[in-house]
C-alpha cells in the first residue's frame, strides 16, 4: 500500500481547488487529512481515487 501524502498546496493544483475549499472537504471529512507539524497531509491515493470520481460526476 502507498502511503504517499500530499501537502495542501499539492492537492490544491491536483484538484483545481482553493485552499479554504480544501481544508472545507478535509473538516466535512470528504478527504481525509492528518495534521503533521502543524501542516495539513492527505493520502495521495485518496486524492486520486476522488480526482477520478469527480471526473465522472463531471461528464
């Protein structure tokens, strides 16, 4: 399993999304997020899994 993660700003530029949208999908727990030094990571595969679900709801 890749435990890759990914900083806000990453997910930010992956998902065409502001940082406030970002942090809004981690706090209402559409992407799960852990703080690590004060710094908010998401799992890279998760990113990508709801990367390709938008795309499809997005058809």
């Amino acid at each position: 399993m890749n435990n890759c993660m990914l900083t806000l700003d990453e997910v930010c530029a992956l998902l065409d999304k502001t940082p406030s949208t970002i942090k809004r999908y981690a706090r209402e727990n559409l992407l799960s997020s852990v703080k690590e030094n004060e710094q908010l990571m998401f799992p890279a595969e998760e990113v990508h899994r709801y990367l390709a679900f938008s795309k499809k709801l997005n058809r």
